[in-house]
C-alpha cells in the first residue's frame, strides 16, 4: 500500500470515534424513546453501548488496515459496521413481553366464606401497617369489610396448582397487544384465589376446576385496598379465557 492510500484510509481513531457515538447515540435515545419503562434507561449508553462501540471501533479500524480491500470497500464496511451496531441496539431497546396473567390446572381442596378470612386479614393489614410507619393508612378501614364482602360476594377457593403457563402481552411495533403463552411448567403448590366466576356459594365449585386465569397487576392502590381480594391479600381467579396462542 503506497503513501497516498494510507493517507486517505479512515484512521483507528475514526472508527472508534465513529462506532462509540453510534453506540452511545442509540443506547443513551433508544429507550427512552422505544421503551421509557425500562429499568436501564439512558445508561445503557452511557456505561454499555457507547464504550463497547468505541472499544470495537478501534479493533475493527485496526484489523481493516491490513486487510487486502480497496478504500471505498473499507468505507463501505464502516457504514455498515455502523448500520449493524445502530439497528442491533434499536432491537435491544424494544419493549420485552410484559406479564399479563398466569394459567393454571388445578384442583379444589378448600372452599371457605370470605367471612371466615376477615380476622386474619385485619391482622395481616395491621401488621403490614406497623412495618411501615412512613405510610398513612385510610382511616377507618377495618370497618370497611363487610361492606366490601356484601358488595364483592364470591368466595375464597384454596387450590393445588399441577400446572402452570404465563401469559404475556407483546409490545413490539409488529406484535403489539398480542396475548399468547408460554410452555406449560409442573406445579405442586397450594395457594387461595378469590373467585366468583362459577357463583357465591362454595356448593356451586366442583373439585375438579377447568383451566383458569389469574390476572396479573390488578387490584386497589390504596392503603390498605379498597376492594375485597386486595383487603383478604389474594389475588383474583376467573376462567381462562378463549384458547391463546403459544409463545
């Protein structure tokens, strides 16, 4: 290689300079515009991206100039260098799947009144609220109960859990709201649900229960809930809805 081609030829610093902002550019704006829940944020540039372009930018600039190519397909190569890490990090930064719910295949053990967990629940909100000084509860919510179990009827199922599928939501632009779930897991786990999807009364639950949902994320905000299945800590129970599509 003369003189005068390796003076045109892109310096080592160029292509760490060149690969480093791309990669600092993509993962500092690419969550916050493609995901701003996510947990990384604008350090994913600042810490990953941006230093690991800069560092692969210098090796790749140094492995090129001894590479037997000519100076347009060494350009061309750092374009596309630059195109690969730009689009590479832009994939990284679309939002996963978020949980929506669980299925589950189960079998009854228990059935009880909500009224039959009420003491234990006061107790339970109570010392929730002891452990936690600094958040104000709403006054006079021990009272709130048997309105909360007369407006909510249902009742509370304890249920040996065999079988286990999550169910997610997609958020990716070309699968946005798709609900589909993923592999079947073994379960041997006893857990309560509230639950009136079959009726009020525990005569109306047979042992052997159909696949059901358990929605994930729902519930009161307040300090203690505001709504039954909050106040007895469980979460709710219903059918599974329509056949969902694998993962």
């Amino acid at each position: 290689m003369n003189d005068r081609n390796l003076k045109r030829l892109p310096s080592v610093g160029f292509w760490g300079l060149s690969l480093g902002a791309i990669g600092f550019c993509a993962g500092f704006f690419g969550p916050i515009l493609l995901n701003p829940g996510a947990n990384q944020g604008p350090l994913l540039g600042i810490l990953i991206t941006g230093p690991s372009g800069l560092i692969g930018g210098l090796i790749l600039g140094t492995v090129c100039r001894f590479l037997p190519i000519s100076n347009a397909q060494r350009g061309r190569l750092l374009l596309g260098a630059n195109a690969l890490l730009l689009l590479g990090i832009l994939y990284f930064c679309l939002p996963p799947p978020e949980t929506h719910g669980y299925l589950i295949k189960a079998t009854l053990i228990r059935c009880q009144s909500p009224k039959e967990l009420g003491a234990e629940s006061i107790r339970y909100w109570e010392d929730r609220i002891a452990g936690a000084p600094w958040a104000k509860a709403r006054d006079g919510w021990q009272a709130e109960l048997p309105g909360l179990i007369a407006r909510e009827p249902g009742v509370v199922l304890t249920v040996l859990t065999k079988r286990e599928a999550q169910v997610v939501r997609h958020r990716k632009p070309w699968n946005r709201g798709r609900i589909a779930t993923q592999d079947w897991q073994s379960r041997d786990e006893e857990r309560r649900y509230f639950a009136n999807f079959d009726g009020t009364a525990c005569q109306d639950y047979p042992t052997a229960l159909p696949t059901l949902f358990v929605p994930y994320g729902q519930g009161s905000s307040t300090w203690p809930p505001d709504d039954l299945a909050g106040m007895l800590h469980l979460a709710r129970i219903e059918r599974a809805p329509q056949p969902l599509k694998p993962h």
